[in-house]
C-alpha cells in the first residue's frame, strides 16, 4: 500500500504545478523505494525505460519541415483556403476532421492526423479564419478555446476510432491477455463491440463542436 | 534492413545536437548553458541510447528533470520572418505548402501499407518490427527535401526552424518519455495490484451494475494515473475485470475488453499524464493554458464513460 504514495505524490504535484517533470522523477523514485527496490534498479529503470520509449518523442522530427512551411506562409495559406470556402464555420470544419479522424483510424490509418502533422499546421489555423472571416478579429481567449477544440478533435477521433481496426495493437493486447486465462476471442468480436461506443463518442464530441460555433457567435457579440 | 528505427534515432539525436548547439549559441537566453545541456542530454539519448548503461541514462534523466525543474529551459530569440513576409510567400507558393505537409501522413502509409515486403539485393527496406515508426522517419526526410526544394531555405535555417518550435514546447518534449519511466517503476513495485485490492475492496461485489461500474471507472481512473489505458488494462481486467464481471458474473470478455478499453481512453482525454496527448498538443498550439485541451475535452469524457457504463451492462450480460 505504501507504493500508492508515488500516485498521491503525482496527484498533489501536478495539482500544485510543480514541474512535472520533476514530480514523475520523484513520484518514481518514492515508489521504487516504497516498493522495496534498490537506488542502482531504480536509477536502470529509469534509462532503460527512457531509451526503450524514446518512439514517444519521434514526432520532433516533423518539426523541420512544419517549422520550414510556416516560415513560408503555410498557416496564411491555410486561412486563405478556408476563407473561399463559404459554408466553413469552425464548428464544421473541426465536425469534419473528427470525422475523417476517426474514420481513417478505424480503417488503420492512424498516420493520417496528428498534433504536430496537422493540427498546428492545418486545422487550427483553418479553424480559426473560418471564425476569424465571419466575425473580425479574435479576442485571444477565444482564438485559444479555437485552437484546444482543434486539438480535442484529433484526440477523440483517433482514440475512439482506433480499437474498431483488428490489427490494432490494443485488440492484440486484449486478445493476448484473455489467452492466458484460456479463452479465445476473434480479433473481430472485440473489435465489433466496440463500435456502440465509437458512433456515440462521434456524436457526442460533435454535438459539442456544433455548440462551439455558438459559443462563439455568442462571445463576439459579447465583445461588441 | 537497409532503414532500421536506430537510424531514425539517429537523426532525431543529429537535430537534437543542432538544437542543443544552437541554444548554446544564443546570448539572449540567460540559462542559455542549462538549456544547451538539458537538449544536449535529449541528443545523447538518441545518439548513444543504445550504448551507455542503463543506470548512466537514469542518472542523466533525473539532470534533465532538475534543469527542468530549476527554469533552467528557457527559450531564447528566433529570426523569425514578419507576418507581412509570410503573407507574401502564401501567395508565392499558394496550396504547394501542402504537399510536403500532407507528404508526412501519405508516406508513412504508403511505407506501412505497401513497403512492408520489400527487398533490395536481399536486404529488407524497411525494418518489419517497427514499420509504422520507420515510415515516419522515412515520410519526414522525404518531406524535408521537398520541402527544402519548394521553400529554398538552407538546411541550418530548418534547424532554427525546429528549435523555434522544440523551444516553444520546451521541456513538455520529454514529458512522455519520462511518464513512461513512471510507468515502468509503478509496474515493478506492483502499484496495479495495490490499486486493484483498494478498490475490490470496497465495491459490494454481487451487484452487477456496481462491479460494471467499478471495472469502467477504474480503467478510466486508473488510465489518469498512469497516462495509458494499455498499462491501466492488465492491472483492471486481472484485478477486477475478469474475476469479478466475467468470472463471477459470466460477463461476455469481447465486451469487457472493447468498452472497457474505451472507458480507459475516457481517462485519458482528461489526464496531464497523457503527455503526448494533451501537453505536448497545448505547448505546441502556444496556449497560455497547459490544461485546456483536458478542458475541452472533459465534458465528453465525462458522458462517454457514463454511456460506456451503460453500454457494458446492457450488452455484457446477454
């Protein structure tokens, strides 16, 4: 039970906004000792754990190129786009990505999507001139509200699609799992199962994204 | 294989070094030392991962959470181009910034989907175990040189590039990494198992609904601590799920791993433990708030466990 203290201490951390990376150090190192683990295996741990994720931190290699293309123009570029598209409002236009989000996820195309790939490069800033054409300029709370519902948009597309692809990893870890109690399940029937809840995270992210528009309709009239 | 993922180290550890050189360089960051090491160390580790003993790493690790931890990553100035400057080249090079953009996702699935076999003089291309993660690296060199071909800009100049945007990140970069290493130590001092007693404990175990409900919530709760429903899952489903909902209940497994997973995703939308997810995201899109994607995401979090907790217990029993 005292290995619940390294929780309690990354619960209290992040609540007091220590920086986090130096509530997980020691968040780890209060749990390997509560756990009985010598400093030489914990200080193992913590490399051999850092190097064997380090695919985790891959997505800096896109950083040269979004960083060369916004040098250039490609977030104005973007804006330009959205701007000629007369029915593209804010809340759509994130509707749309969720969708194809969540679609190509759940056909195995995770790649499709992603933070650094195409949330800051397209679809935030798409998203917000789609606001930015129809009303005038954005208070800064809003562009930002704008741009962490581009980023929602992504998250929820891709976890909820992701489980409905057999050859997922999460299928496979699932599958592996019941193995070893002995029952054998079709990559196919979990995958099945969780459709219910794909459609409806769909919908419910969606409804909200359609409200989104209002919410901002309602805070530039505020603003007047 | 002629691309295996320790090249793609490599040039992530090569840009890093650029980086940690570059900061080094910038005399408008006062902890511009600090900051050059805590980049520098990033780049050891994908340099030399491979090479130096574990317990050397853990040391460095722990450094970079102190430089962290004291403001010792700072950013620095950029020679940025002007809006006006920017506005010009959108018109210049018009929908042609796309393509190295949307090169990144195509090839990486082109390399996924359709290189995965393929040979050359005998050698495998691509490195089948990690072909998604090679891909990437792949997708992104290819769009670099398209990139570089379109925009004419000097290969030092996409280094600054990239450090303006690892800067604006700052430290959030290695937040996943180091989540993970979290992760490993609370699976050695059996945590999981810690957390799954507390909670069978207290659960009145012949109610279905409320063993549905704990195995739900606790994935999600669980998923929060830990940042990842696939560590969340083994500890939930050997703790609670399987003895008590299928087991005890004859609840239907394929039922219990899908919604039970997807309750675990729940928690994530809402954790800061899911770094990458929802920190990284928020550092890269520059809002002031590092919790507002959490917050944009909660109230559909929130609704989808409590339909997933119906949803299991209308359709496991059957």
């Amino acid at each position: 039970m005292l290995t619940l203290s390294g929780i309690v201490i990354v619960i209290a951390g992040f609540a007091l906004r220590f920086n986090p990376l130096l509530v997980v150090v020691v968040a780890g190192i209060v749990t390997g000792l509560a756990g009985g683990l010598s400093v030489e295996k914990i200080l193992i741990t913590f490399g051999d754990a850092f190097i064997k994720n380090r695919y985790l931190s891959l997505f800096i290699l896109t950083l040269p190129v979004i960083g060369m293309l916004e040098r250039n123009g490609l977030k104005e570029q973007s804006q330009i786009v959205i701007g000629k598209i007369k029915a593209a409002t804010t809340g759509r236009l994130l509707i749309l990505y969720l969708f194809i989000r969540e679609a190509a996820a759940a056909l195995g195309l995770v790649a499709l999507g992603g933070h650094a790939q195409m949330v800051r490069p397209l679809v935030a800033p798409m998203a917000e001139a789609a606001a930015a054409n129809k009303y005038g300029k954005l208070s800064d709370e809003l562009r930002n509200k704008i741009k962490a519902y581009s980023a929602s948009a992504d998250n929820v597309g891709v976890f909820f699609g992701e489980d409905i692809f057999i050859a997922f990893g999460a299928i496979l870890l699932m599958k592996g799992f019941f193995e070893q109690y002995g029952i054998i399940m079709e990559p196919l029937a979990i995958a099945v199962w969780g459709i219910p809840t794909a459609i409806s995270a769909f919908i419910i992210h969606a409804f909200r994204l359609y409200r989104l528009d209002g919410k901002i309709k309602q805070a530039m009239e505020e603003a007047k | 294989m002629i691309f295996s993922l320790e090249y793609v180290y490599y040039i992530c550890g090569i840009l890093m070094a650029i980086i940690s050189f570059l900061a080094f360089k910038d005399q408008s960051n006062p902890k511009r030392v600090l900051t050059a090491i805590f980049w520098g160390i990033f780049a050891i580790s994908f340099l030399f991962g491979k090479i130096i003993p574990p317990m050397y790493m853990g040391v460095a690790v722990i450094i970079m959470a102190v430089i962290a931890g004291i403001g010792g990553v700072r950013l620095g100035s950029y020679s940025q181009s002007t809006e006006e400057e920017r506005t010009d080249r959108a018109v210049k090079f018009s929908n042609w910034l796309f393509v190295p953009a949307l090169l990144i996702p195509i090839v990486t699935i082109i390399g996924t989907l359709g290189l995965k076999e393929v040979t050359i003089a005998g050698l495998a291309l691509l490195e089948k175990s990690n072909i998604t993660l090679v891909s990437l690296g792949l997708a992104c060199i290819v769009a670099f040189i398209v990139a570089l071909s379109l925009t004419k800009e000097t290969g030092l100049q996409s280094a600054r590039e990239a450090r303006r945007l690892v800067d604006a990140i700052g430290w959030a970069a290695v937040l996943p990494q180091m989540l993970a290493t979290l992760g490993a130590l609370f699976a050695l001092a059996g945590v999981g198992q810690a957390v799954s007693t507390l909670i069978g404990s207290v659960i009145p175990l012949d109610n279905k609904f409320m063993v549905v409900f704990a195995y739900c919530v606790g994935m999600a709760l669980f998923t929060m601590i830990m940042g990842n429903a696939f560590a969340a899952f083994p500890v939930m489903t050997a703790g609670i799920g399987y003895p008590l909902v299928v087991v005890m209940h004859g609840g239907n497994p394929a039922v219990l791993c899908a919604i039970g997973m997807f309750s675990g995703y729940c928690g994530t939308l809402m954790t800061p433990m899911a770094a990458n997810y929802n920190i990284v995201p928020a550092a890269l899109l520059d809002l002031p708030d590092k919790n507002a994607v959490i917050k944009a995401q909660i109230p559909t979090a929130l609704v989808l466990l409590t339909v997933n907790v119906f949803l299991m217990y209308f359709l496991i029993f059957r």
